[in-house]
C-alpha cells in the first residue's frame, strides 16, 4: 500500500511546485505533480491549507529530550531520533565531543545499533566535533582530552561506523596531512574551534577542508588588516558553512550577510543541540562540562561571562531546527524554494549523498509537512507517517 499526500503547496529546493500532489511507495517518492492521483489502495492524506518540504537534515546536533550522543546508550540514540522527528528532521549526524578514544568508539557501536533498528530519524553517519582542537578555542569542548589530529584515530572510529564529517582546528600541527587522508577515505573536514588566519585557512582548503563549523563561533572574528578563517570562508565558493540561528549564536545582521555573501547553496543551518533542547531550563552536562540553561540560553555553570572574549562561555544550544529554520527564513528573506536548500539539501550533497533531500521522483520519501508558521504538523520518514500533530 502506498501513501499519496494530496493538496500540499510544495517547495523543493530551487523550485516552488504549486499545489500538487506526491504518492508515495516502498519508501521512495513515486511521482509528484497536479495530476498524480492515488492508486486504489493508497492511504491517502489531505494535506490542503499546508506546505510540503524536504525533510530537515541537522549535521550538528549533540542531543535532546534530556539526552545526549555522548551517553552513548541505545536509549539515549532512540530518545534523540525519535523526538527530532518532532521538529521536522528525518537525517542527522551523531555528533560527538572531545571525549576519550574509547568513548567516542562506543557512540559510533551505538550508531550501528540504532541503523540496524530503522527507528526514528535517519541516522546517517557520526560527525567527530573534536578531539583536534586549539586549546585557547575549545569553549564548551573538555580541554583535558584535546588531542593533535591524527588520521589513523578517526579511521579506527571510521571502521567502526561511518564517520562523514570531522571538525579540526586547520592550525595545529598535523593538520593539513590529516586532511588530506580524511578526504582521501571520503570524509569531510571542517575547520572550527581555531584561531586560524587566512593563509593558514586557504593551506587546508587547498588540501581539501570544505566545511567550517558553526561559522563565525570559536573563530577569530573579522579583522579589515589580519584577514582570518572567517574572512576566508565568506570568500571561498568551494566551502560550505554551518551557521546556528537560534539568536543566540549569531546576530540577525550577522545571518544576514553571511546569507548574502555566501548565497542560498554554501550556507547550512544547524542548531549545535545539546541535551537540552526541549526541556525546562536547569543545571546539565556536556562532555563532562557543567551547564546552566536559562531563557533559551546555555552556558559553561563554571565559566563567568566575559564580553570582551572572542570565545564566549556559550556551550551548545537548545534549539530545535524548525525553529532555526523559521528564524532563517525570516532574517534572510529568501523565498521558501532557496532557503530550503540551507536546511538539508546543501548538507546532504556536501556529504555525498544524493538520494534524498529534494521531492522529485525516486528520492527517499524524507518530508516534513508545515503550517504558514513553519511549525511542522507531520512527518514522514523514508516514506512512513512517523510523526504527526493533533491537526491532522
């Protein structure tokens, strides 16, 4: 039996389709148009008054609903899958912490595991935030088990469980050699928690760093005389930066001109999530790290505020991605058909992965169907109703 969502505006990245139609079958879009219609069996969904998207893909997210990836249990893996199809995601990396070897083996032991039960979001592979941080960077990363990056340690995780995307500091010693390996075996380097200067930036860029990691945030900020990795990533077209636009990262301003320099296909919104996020403010933990959450707002307990820092004691998130994706969409202006492209379909081709992330027939049914608000009212996970709201 297959599923046919009838009467939805649909936005997929780079067009606007109208009101249309899209059946659904044995987990793949089938055929979308005004004139599809619904086999005999179908279930079919009246979707009139709402917009279908493409469901949202966060590549930088370390938990929610009270748990974290870094638990490294298979509750807290369904927990996070789980609820994130709440907020209209149905990919995401599991991304880690600088934590110890061992540690970060086990989440990658517990992204097989969570795979191999099909449950919740798709999980697409694991994304090492860290170990190979600059210690006067590491913010919210435990400073006790920073390390110099090492291809062979995150090929010993690789062989474990895919890892797609590792964030390093370009600068340290080592670096650019571990690029070049990582991207040799298929793997995303990120440049982030740095205090890179352009020419170091553009030394990795041109051994193959594509990504950089939440943009602008643990990085040396634009200076007009010592150009930094901030500089060089709004210049460089061949690299793709994750921007949290949860308010708290990042000024609206500052959404905006990263929106206009960088242009609707190298820009990808994360939320950064900790555990936190959906839950009531109180005292948790990341990476061993105490946190205090408050008004929407999560920062190092033991870490007093100083304004004149170029890294904050802000540790993470409490974000959903609906609500990122809203506030995007509002700051930049960008009609729905270019916006969407920065809530899943630039991260997924950066990864490599082709068959999901647009509505177009024979891609993976992954959708999130919205309100005039943003606000996800059904999901659909490779082709499966796997969350709705009471309104439909």
């Amino acid at each position: 039996m297959g599923l046919c969502i009838e009467g939805a505006h649909i936005v997929t990245p780079g067009h606007d389709l109208g009101v249309a139609n899209v059946r659904i079958m044995d987990g793949r879009i089938a055929a979308v148009g005004a004139d599809v219609r619904p086999a005999a069996d179908d279930r079919v969904m009246d979707a009139s008054g709402l917009t279908l998207l493409p469901g949202f893909v966060d590549i930088h997210s370390h938990g929610r609903s009270g748990h974290d990836f870094c638990d490294a249990t298979d509750e807290a893996f369904a927990a996070i899958g789980r609820d994130k199809l709440k907020d209209g995601v149905t990919s995401f990396l599991a991304t880690g912490l600088t934590r110890p070897e061992e540690e970060l083996a086990e989440i990658c032991r517990c992204t097989e595991r969570y795979k191999a039960r099909g449950e919740g979001a798709t999980c697409l592979g694991v994304h090492l935030e860290g170990p190979f941080f600059n210690a006067a960077m590491a913010g919210a990363q435990n400073p006790a088990f920073l390390k110099l990056p090492d291809a062979a340690f995150v090929k010993r995780l690789h062989a474990i469980s895919t890892v797609l995307k590792v964030s390093l500091a370009p600068e340290l010693e080592g670096a650019e050699a571990c690029i070049r390996e990582m991207v040799a075996a298929g793997i995303v380097a990120s440049g982030g928690h740095s205090d890179a200067d352009y020419a170091t930036f553009e030394r990795a860029r041109m051994a193959g760093m594509t990504h950089l990691t939440h943009f602008c945030n643990a990085m040396m900020p634009i200076h007009h005389l010592r150009p930094t990795m901030v500089t060089g990533g709004l210049l460089a077209d061949d690299v793709l930066v994750e921007i949290i636009t949860d308010g708290v990262h990042l000024s609206d301003p500052m959404i905006r001109l990263i929106a206009k320099t960088k242009g609707p296909d190298r820009v990808m919104v994360i939320t950064d999530a900790m555990c936190a996020a959906g839950c009531p403010d109180g005292t948790y933990s990341l990476g061993g790290l105490r946190v205090k959450v408050a008004d929407g707002r999560a920062v190092l307990a033991d870490v007093p505020y100083d304004p004149k820092a170029v890294v904050s004691n802000v540790a993470g998130s409490v974000a959903l991605y609906c609500d990122c994706f809203r506030r995007f969409v509002r700051v930049t202006g960008w009609p729905l058909h270019e916006a969407v492209k920065a809530a899943g379909y630039n991260q997924l081709r950066s990864l490599g992965i082709t068959d999901r992330g647009e509505i177009a027939a024979g891609q993976v049914a992954d959708l999130v169907l919205v309100d005039d608000a943003l606000s996800p009212q059904m999901t659909v996970a490779r082709g499966t109703v796997a969350w709705k709201s009471g309104i439909i």
